[in-house]
C-alpha cells in the first residue's frame, strides 16, 4: 500500500516487515502468550480486595 | 433464612447469583430475575458478526445451570423497587413482570433481604434517529440475535463485492455519548479480516467513526505504555492499526441522524458532515432499563435512587460530578456499590452511576457533548458482582455489619483483549491491561502504573481471546473447578 502524502495515514508510525513477521511467528507468539497470561494473572490479583 | 434478590443475570449478576449460592447454600435463598432464558457471552458476538462462530457457540440455557445452582430462577423483567415495602406490605419487594416460563405477562411482587441491581444496559438505539437493526437502517453485534443478522447482510455485501461492485462500510459509535468502542474497534478489524480472507478487501472503503477525542481512548481516558524505549499514548498503536490496515477514521463525531445509505454527524468543533456507506454496524449509546421505585406510601422515589440516565446511586462521591475535570479524584468512585440510602441495595456493573465520566467531557460549540461514557462491562464487571455477593456472605453467615469486600475502579485493574481477526494460525488481537482502570494522576505520573498498563498485538492475542472464551463459558455454566477461573 502506497501512502498518499498528507493523509491520515501518512503521520502515523506502522510496522516494519520484522515486526508484523513477529506477530505472527508461532515459536515468538508461544511466548508472548505465555507473558500475556502471566501479566493478566498479575493484575487479577491485584484488583482483588 | 435471607433471600437475596439479584436483577439481571449478565456477567455481574451470573457472577453474584453463583457465587452466593455456593457460599450460602440451601440455607438461604438466591433469586435471579432476568427476562432471557439464555446467557450470552457477549464479547464472542464479534465473531458471530463476521460469521466465525454460530450463535450457538455463544450463548446457553440458563434454566439446568440455575437448577444445578439451587439459584431460584424467575424469567421476568423487574419493573419497580420498593426498598421500604408497601402500604399493605411490610417487608421491601420488587415487582417483576414474566416473559417466560409459561407465565408472560403475569406480575408479582417478590421480596428481598437484600437486592442487587445487575439489571445492564438498555441498548439506546432511539436516541439517534435511524439508528439500529429494529427501526433504523444499521446492524449491530450487542446481542447474539444482531450479531446473526449483522452476518447475513455482510455476507450479502461479500458477495455483491465478489461480482465485481465497490462498497463503503462504515462502523463506529451511533451517537456522541457512547461507550463500548472496543466492540465497534473489533468488529472493524474483524470486518477487515474478513473481507482480506474473501479476496474483497480492495473492493471496500472501510471507515471508522468514533466519538473518542483521539483514538485508542476507549471511554477511560487512553492509555500510556513504555515501549521501544519511549512511554507513548494508546493513541499512537491504535492509528497505527487503523493505517497498517487502511481503515480511515473519523473523530470526535456524534452520529446524529441515520438514513438508508447516509451518516450525518456533528463534530467536536461543531460542523455538520456526511458520511455515505453499504454496510454499517454502530454501537447504541447505553442507558439504565428504566427500573422505577416507591416508598412505602406509593410514592415515587425514582430520581432518589435512580440518575437521569437511569443507573443507581452507590458510595460515590456524586457531588463531583458538576465539577471541572481537574477536580476529579480516583476516591470519587464507590468501593463497596452500596446505596447510601437504603443499605440493603447493591448495584453492579452498568447499573450502577458512576460519579462522571472518565474521559475528559467535551461539548461541541452547538453544546452537543460528545465523549464517551464510562464502561463498566466485562472483568470489572464480574469483580463488582463477586465482591458484593462476598460482602453479603459476611453479612449473613459471619454477622458482619458493613460490607467486607470493595470492587473499587480506581483500585482494580482490567484485562482486555480486542479481536482483530479470527483464526488459530492467522488470527490477532491486542492484549491490553491498565492498572487502575480509573486514571491517577496524583499518584501516578501517567495516570496509570506502568508496570500494569501495557498492550501488544500479535497471534498470542487471538489465542488468548479463544481460550477465554471457553473458559468463561466453562465457568458459567459452573462446571467442574469453575470457581478457580478468575472473573
């Protein structure tokens, strides 16, 4: 996708090659997906009173 | 014996209702009042919009859950509180009128010991004319049913786009004081995937129109996050997401008019525009049910426990709600969803009225507000329904006099994942936490902790939200070591 100078989009950052295979490399995401549910386990149990 | 009455069986009073019978047992009696016979777990509607999953997969009966439970089970929409009884009554009661079991239409009066208000939303959609799948002109994924219909016609649109034909969709939020833009963010990415999967997306102007004032706001006023070395606004990744997928957007917009093929809206600096689409799905803004209530002479006592907008007055701090944004403190927001006047009353999750909003507010020159409104849905929601079903427990089995467990916003945390396209090998969604969900900016610099505020994209994502969608739906329909899922 070309960006067209001076449009919305042309100001915003977006994802270089590497990170976009990132997100969808299985081996990577396995581990994100790990750290994701372990964050969330953490805020859980901080919002308990 | 005490009979607690909860009204509403969504995740906040599902929530409440199971975990007081467990705890209470058939000692004491637990009520659940709701008009549906099914429950429904509402954030997997986005994929039934886009056809990824049926309705079946997301709803399920109440009634063999309930009898499991020992809950007492009454299809039936509650239309008025009376919290000091009746003239020819003494206890206080709720009057319930049946949509089911063989009984719709019948009223009763039913009393309580205790009640909790998890009554939900109103789905809105006559505030902006034309607005809706009933009486207007657009779709929606706020029920199981309109998620269905969302997918027949998107599927109807695929297929015009498949013969050749170029089509303008257009999803966002249907009037300037919505809430819920999590679901309209989601089921435009998942459009999005959709379309990419079908091999139409270049046949599709895909739009996005918020009344967030900057994306990524999502009603709680945005987000920091530390990455790449910098602390950066939720803003930048989401318009990032927007451009990454060239999905254009428009801001600060509130959707006054609906007609066949045309959005009018107003924006934040107070001209009028036009938007034209084929296809669009805009979130209804949220109001109370319109529950009523009566002291004990019969009259109305509706604005003293109700707001204007219909939710129930708790332990805020309401007083705040007249004053200027830099006047908001994170200890506005009730801890313990208590009404202050009558004790025995609780409300929980959307029901309850929060004491402003969390966003900051904005009024277009035409004094037209358009911002949005504080969600209250989802983890938060299903904390507050355990919290005060714990507060009760004490109550009534330990003899406590005060509630014993707080569910306050500024004090708790929430995790969200927003779905941007389905499938185990191909799907993504951003995971996001944020502690607290109320902003502090007294003690935190950013508002926020941010050791507890992060968020990325990725397939990790997707797979999250899947698993959570078996194990939410596990855990309501109180199968085996449900109690050990956290809300």
């Amino acid at each position: 996708m070309k960006v067209k100078p001076y449009s919305q989009n042309a100001y915003t950052p977006v994802p270089s090659a590497f990170t976009k295979f990132r997100r969808n490399c299985v081996i990577w995401q396995f581990f994100r997906f790990i750290v994701i549910n372990i964050k969330m386990t953490v805020l859980i149990l901080k919002s308990h009173h | 014996m005490a009979r607690i009455v909860i009204l509403g069986g969504g995740v906040s009073g599902h929530t409440a209702a199971t975990f007081l019978a467990k705890w209470l047992g058939r000692d004491h009696e637990v009520v659940v009042v709701t008009p549906n016979a099914k429950w429904n777990w509402i954030p997997s509607n986005i994929w039934v919009g886009v056809g990824g999953m049926s309705k079946q997969e997301v709803i399920f009966d109440l009634a063999p859950v309930y009898k499991k439970a020992g809950i007492d089970y009454r299809q039936a929409k509650a239309i008025s509180i009376h919290p000091e009884g009746g003239v020819d009554v003494e206890k206080q009661f709720v009057t319930i009128e049946y949509t089911g079991q063989g009984k719709e239409g019948n009223s009763e009066k039913l009393s309580y010991d205790y009640l909790i208000n998890a009554t939900g939303p109103k789905l809105n959609f006559g505030a902006t004319e034309g607005l809706g799948p009933d009486a207007g002109y657009t779709v929606s994924v706020c029920t199981a049913d309109h998620a269905v219909h969302a997918n027949e016609k998107l599927d109807e649109l695929i297929a015009q786009m498949k013969s050749g034909e170029e089509k303008k969709i257009l999803i966002g939020t249907g009037h300037g004081m919505c809430t819920c833009q999590g679901a309209a963010f989601e089921y435009t990415f998942n459009v999005d995937h959709k379309l990419r999967e079908e091999g139409v997306r270049d046949k599709a102007t895909l739009t996005y129109i918020s009344n967030e004032y900057e994306l990524g706001d999502f009603g709680v006023g945005g987000m920091h996050i530390k990455l790449g070395g910098y602390v950066t606004s939720g803003k930048v990744f989401a318009e990032s997401l927007y451009a990454e997928r060239n999905v254009k957007w428009i801001k600060r917009a509130h959707v006054n008019r609906v007609e066949k093929g045309k959005v009018h809206y107003e924006t934040l600096d107070g001209s009028q525009h036009e938007e034209e689409y084929d296809f669009s799905m805009l979130i209804p803004p949220f109001a109370g049910v319109g529950l009523k209530a009566y002291d004990k002479a019969g009259e109305d006592i509706t604005s003293k426990v109700f707001n204007p907008g219909g939710f129930m007055f708790v332990d805020a701090d309401y007083s705040k709600g007249t004053k200027p944004f830099e006047e908001w403190d994170a200890a506005d927001w009730p801890s313990y969803l208590q009404n202050p006047t009558y004790k025995n009353m609780y409300a929980v999750g959307i029901a309850f009225a929060p004491p402003h909003l969390i966003s900051k507010p904005m009024k277009s020159p035409n004094g037209t507000p358009i911002n949005p409104t504080p969600p209250r849905t989802g983890m938060p929601s299903a904390m507050m329904g355990k919290a005060v079903a714990g507060s009760l427990r004490d109550m009534i089995l330990n003899g406590a006099i005060e509630p014993t467990h707080t569910a306050n916003m500024s004090e708790m945390g929430a995790a969200c994942v927003a779905s941007a396209g389905k499938g185990f090998f191909s799907g993504s969604a951003v995971a996001m936490t944020m502690y607290p969900v109320i902003p502090n900016y007294k003690k935190y610099e950013y508002g926020r902790d941010l050791n507890g505020t992060f968020g990325e994209i990725g397939l990790a994502g997707h797979w999250v939200k899947h698993f959570l969608h078996f194990a939410f739906l596990w855990k309501a329909k109180l199968k085996p070591f449900w109690t050990i899922i956290p809300e």
